[in-house]
C-alpha cells in the first residue's frame, strides 16, 4: 500500500496518556534480552571524558542497551545540544523541556577533541530536538562536523539528524558540512506515528528529509549515503513493516536497523510483543529483498548499531579508493 493511500486511512492510533501507559502491566523479558551491567577500562575511561568536557552521549540519556558492548570497545555516539528535547516522543527517555539550555558555543570543539583523544576513525552524531531555535540547531551541529573533519580529514561522520520540522535548508546545511551518512529514524509504521511519536514529527515529513539529503548531495556530486530505523514491538503488522520497506526504499534510503522496543519506564509506551531472535532474522531477509545496501536486525540493535557502521565505513572507504 502506497503511502498516499494509507494517509488516506482514518486508523491513527490515539497516543496514551503516562497515566494510562502506567496502568498497562509489562510483558515478561524473555532471556535472549538480558543485558550485562556496563563496566571495563574503556567504559570508565570514555565516561571520564564526557564528564570532563561536559558531554552527552544518546547511549546514556537514552538508556540505548549496548552501552556496554560500545564503550568497552571505545565507540559513542555524541548528542549536541543539551540533554533536553523539546519533544515528547512516548517511546523516548530523553528529558524533555520547551526551553532547553542555550547551545554551547565550544561543544563542537569539545567534541572534536574527545573524537581525536579516543582515537576514533567513524564517530556518529546526533542531537536532541531544538525546536526552539529556528533552524533546529543546523548550523551547530554542521560546525561539529566541520570541526571533527578539519582535525582529522579522514575520519567518517555519520549524523543522526532530527527531522527540523521539514525544513530542507535545515537539510542541506547538514549536507553541505560534508559528512558521510545523512541518518534520521522514522521509529515506526504509519499507522502508529500519533501514538508513538511527538505531534511535530512525521511519517512523511521524515522520508522528505531523507530523499532530499541524497538527492541534494547528488546534485553536488557529492557521494552520501541515507539511513533509518524501525523500533518493533509497538503493535505494527508484518504487513505494515513491508510497507515501510518499501517507502524507504523509493525514497532513496540505503541503510536500514531494525530492533527491539524496550520500555524505558511505565510511564512510556508498554511493549506490545517481543520479537524473537528468529522472527527478526526473517524480517531481516524481507527488508534486503527490499533492496537496501544492508540491513541490521535483531533484538538489541539501534539506530547507532556497531554492525552498520562497520558495513558503512568499508563500503565508504572502498569508493573512496576508486
């Protein structure tokens, strides 16, 4: 079903109040969801260097599972802008304000400096959402890019992007910074974006985003690569899942993740099913023969997955050498 036609449909699904979400009983967490307590040298020494330098990571404000894995192997992904959104996504564990701190005028030399002292050779970023500010923090997170790329003008950046209310200058800011993969999440199917997402957010306003990264970048004969992910276990069908594929993919998307939603407290959205490891394994079939470049599916993956950016920095690194 094409995305016209499901705007057509009158099935939003009304979101939950915290009262309401409190009140439903969580599923038991089967055991292939179990997660090790974070600890290890680089973990102590990557949290040591946010704390000096007053930094945030998504792996903690977002209470992401793979902190542990991430950090014990020297990856983060650095959040600009404050710890406090502006939205109230209901899946999302984020703070949540209509006035966040002012932006911090040093943070992209704080960032580029921590990148550098960890060594790194693929950093992502991503932010919180400004809409505050009137062009959603744009221009702020292009300077970390630049930043990060004048320091070290071989590494690759990827940027997990908010979606800047639609607006495509917003987009090309980002675009013209020269990172490597242009990264928004659309979170979920159709049908359950009201319930899932913040008001201001959009099924289609977040594929625009997207298709007008590639496209701008293309125009500027500038190689750029498009990623999204999907959270599973809000109540969406198999069938809707193929629809989202497929619109991701006619929107120019190459990289896709899918995984687990997990409920970070009872006042969010309560998990309406536990994927298996078998089940994701399949979707992870149907999505390639959907056509995306690569695919990353199972219980603990993220949007900021190790897997991903692994596959990215080859495949970016191999055309760089062409």
């Amino acid at each position: 079903m094409s995305v016209k036609s499901l705007q057509n449909r009158h099935d939003q699904e009304r979101p939950l109040s915290p009262s309401e979400a409190s009140r439903i009983a969580p599923l038991k967490k089967p055991e292939w969801l179990k997660i090790r307590p974070p600890g290890g040298e680089n973990y102590l020494q990557i949290k040591q260097l946010l704390r000096e330098r007053n930094l945030h990571t998504v792996c903690e404000e977002a209470h992401c599972p793979n902190v542990s894995e991430c950090w014990s192997g020297g990856t983060a992904t650095f959040m600009l802008g404050s710890e406090v959104c502006t939205r109230a996504c209901r899946f999302c564990a984020i703070q949540t304000a209509r006035r966040p701190p002012p932006l911090d005028p040093d943070e992209p030399f704080k960032v580029a400096e921590a990148v550098s002292k960890l060594g790194l050779k693929y950093v992502v970023l991503t932010s919180v959402d400004r809409d505050d500010l009137p062009d959603g923090s744009a221009a702020h997170f292009a300077a970390t890019i630049r930043e990060l790329k004048r320091l070290d003008p071989g590494l690759l950046v990827e940027a997990l992007v908010p979606d800047f209310r639609g607006d495509l200058k917003c987009v090309e800011t980002i675009v013209d910074s020269g990172l490597d993969v242009y990264a928004h999440n659309i979170e979920t199917v159709y049908r359950l974006q009201y319930r899932v997402r913040d008001p201001r957010a959009g099924y289609q306003q977040s594929l625009n985003t997207l298709e007008h990264a590639k496209t701008y970048a293309a125009a500027r004969n500038q190689s750029l690569h498009t990623k999204s992910s999907i959270m599973l276990g809000l109540g969406e069908t198999e069938a809707e899942l193929v629809t989202a594929f497929g619109d991701l993919r006619r929107h120019g998307i190459d990289v896709l993740t899918l995984g687990q939603y997990l409920r970070p407290s009872l006042k969010h959205l309560p998990v309406e099913k536990y994927y298996t490891p078998g089940e994701f394994e399949s979707l992870e079939l149907t999505a390639k023969g959907a056509g995306f470049l690569y695919v990353a599916s199972g219980p603990m993956v993220r949007s900021s997955y190790k897997a991903a950016e692994l596959f990215l920095e080859g495949l970016i690194r191999k055309n760089q050498e062409k």
